[in-house]
C-alpha cells in the first residue's frame, strides 16, 4: 500500500491579518522568485562553506570591505554570532524596555545580565540613562528605528551617546527597518563605525525586502572586530538559496523602492486616520505604527486581529495593505465610538 502523501501547510503569502510580526505585506518580486526557483535545482549541493559570495556581494552595495562583514540567518543570526563573540557568561546587555522581544531572549541564551532602561515619554531611547547604564556594561543595543515604537533619535543625538559609551563596550546598532527612513534621518553608518570601531551596525532582509523566510541577515563593523564576529560563522551555515535572492533583489532594487514607498505611504495614511479619531501613537518611521496605553484596552479593541500586544497596554501594528488598514481603523472605530 502506498504511503499516504504528505501535505504542507504554509503561511499565505497575502494575508491582510498578519499584522504582528512586521512582514512585508507583498511576495517576492517576479524576478526575485524565479531566481529562488531556479536555485532549487542545485538543493542537492552544500552552499559556501563560509559565505564569502554573498558577504563581497553585500560589501561592494553598502560601501565597506568584505572583511568588514559578517552574514547571518537573519538579523538574529548575527547577533548571536556577536554575544558569543565578545561576551562572557555574567556580563551586562543593556536595553530599551520595551525592545525587540529577541533581546531578551538573546541575552537568556549567552548567559547575561540584561539591564532594561525605560524609553522615554515620545517611545524613543533614553540615551542619557543607556550612556549611564554602558559603563559597567558589554554590550548596549540601539534600535535605529526603535522597535516596537518606529521613533529614530536625531544623528546629533547618537552622535553624543556613542561618543560617552566606553571604548570596550559594543554598541549593536539594530537597523533592520532602515530602508523605511527618509534620507534626512538616515546616519552615516560608515562614517559611524570608522569613528566608533565599538559599534556593530546589524540590517535584514526581511523587512523592506520582503525575504522573512529565507533568513538573511548581514553585519558590518570595523575591520578588527569583525574579524571576531567572522570565526562565528557556521560552517554551511547559509542557505544556497540566499545568494540567489540577494542578488535578484539587488538588481530589483528600483521595483523594492517602490514597494517601500508604497508602505510608507500607507503607513502615513494609517497615521493620519488615526489622528482624526484622537488616538495618540508614536512618530514611528518604520512598517508599523505604535498605539501607548491609553483610554481604551487595546487588546480588547483588537481582539482577532494579529497584532503585537505589550504588557504595558501598548500595541505595535504592522502597516499592510489598504483592506489591513481599513480592519483596524474599523476596530478603532468601534472602540472609540467616533463616527
């Protein structure tokens, strides 16, 4: 008798609903999955042992060295290959509370001491308190924008923050929502890490590229330290098909702007409806929209909805399509009584 087949269950790619996880909304560019498709082909093949393609391929893009890079599966990835490099069991990560829910988990799984620090009134860092917090720390994460709140501090601001962070402590500058800032607010990362050679700037591709299921993440960082970071890589440690969608996604970069703007479009229109309802939310720049704690239980106004709850009160919500948009306006609507 024959096996019975098995079935796969994958998550849809459009789904107006999923609104907590800060996915991009739209499926791979055509010519981007042609090009996962096409790698498929060679499945039966290790990728890299190390990923040295894709690591000159991501360099050349942003303008560094390839020694200065390090790939990861996923922004996660990264990180984790820096806590093992430059921490030790016992040693201080500092934080922003609320912050991206892997940093805790991050620093559980090295072993460290996680030291919070409130975020201010506005949803931004308190770099006053964090430059404080460093001194005894190994590590301190900024969120550039800040996750779950989407603010971004002025350069001149984090200029100043890193000039106080001692020398031996590394600033892990989280950009995975960079490619949703508008060219006034972004740093000069390059110039930032040949200042600060402390500094280790971390993006992803699975925010404004759409690629959360390949897992693909990458790193860059003064030359020394990467070199610390790179004896973390896992051997074969990247998928084969990575490659092929990075470079796919490179030559699309001018269809991805549009989809990036589109988003941001929407998330401004998002904004502006919620104002009109006279419901306060952060000046967020990224794909999602944050609503404090405030008058109206938001789980309760958001209940079937896929959104991010936080133990504050506070919710984060991904910016979708207009039939997402139209859902939790609706449900806002509700709540507040407003017409």
């Amino acid at each position: 008798m024959a096996a019975p087949a098995l079935e796969v269950t994958l998550p849809a790619a459009a789904d107006p609903m999923a609104l907590a996880l800060n996915e991009n909304p739209f499926p791979p560019l055509p010519s981007v999955r042609a090009a996962l498709c096409a790698s498929v082909a060679a499945a039966n093949r290790y990728p890299e042992y190390l990923p040295e393609r894709l690591r000159a391929l991501i360099a050349g893009r942003i303008g560094v060295r390839e020694q200065q890079v390090v790939i990861g599966p996923g922004a996660t990835g990264v990180i984790m290959q820096l806590l093992h490099a430059v921490t030790s069991p016992g040693d201080t990560m500092v934080m922003t509370a609320p912050t991206f829910d892997g940093y805790p988990i991050f620093a559980q799984m090295a072993r460290l001491r996680s030291v919070t620090v409130p975020m201010t009134a506005r949803g931004g860092h308190d770099l006053e308190a964090m430059a404080d917090a460093a001194a005894t720390a190994r590590v301190v994460v900024l969120c550039r924008p800040h996750n779950p709140t989407g603010t971004v501090e002025p350069a001149a601001e984090v200029a100043a923050f890193l000039r106080r962070v001692p020398p031996d402590t590394v600033v892990l500058l989280d950009e995975a929502y960079a490619e949703f800032l508008p060219p006034p607010c972004r740093l000069d990362v390059t110039g930032v890490i040949d200042r600060h050679p402390n500094v280790v700037v971390v993006r992803t591709f699975s925010k404004a590229y759409g690629l959360a299921g390949l897992r693909i993440g990458y790193g860059f960082c003064a030359q020394a330290l990467a070199r610390r970071l790179w004896t973390m890589q896992t051997p074969f440690g990247i998928a084969i098909t990575a490659l092929a969608a990075v470079t796919a996604s490179y030559a699309a970069q001018a269809e991805l702007d549009q989809r990036i703007r589109a988003i941001t479009a929407e998330r401004r229109h998002l904004q502006g409806r919620l104002r009109s309802l006279g419901v306060d939310h952060t000046d967020s720049h990224a794909n999602f929209v944050y609503l404090p704690a405030g008058r109206w239980s938001w789980r309760a106004v958001f209940d079937g909805l896929r959104v991010r709850h936080y133990a504050d009160g506070g919710v984060r919500i991904t910016v979708g399509d207009r039939t997402s948009t139209a859902a939790v306006l609706a449900a806002v609507t509700r709540a507040t009584g407003a017409a």
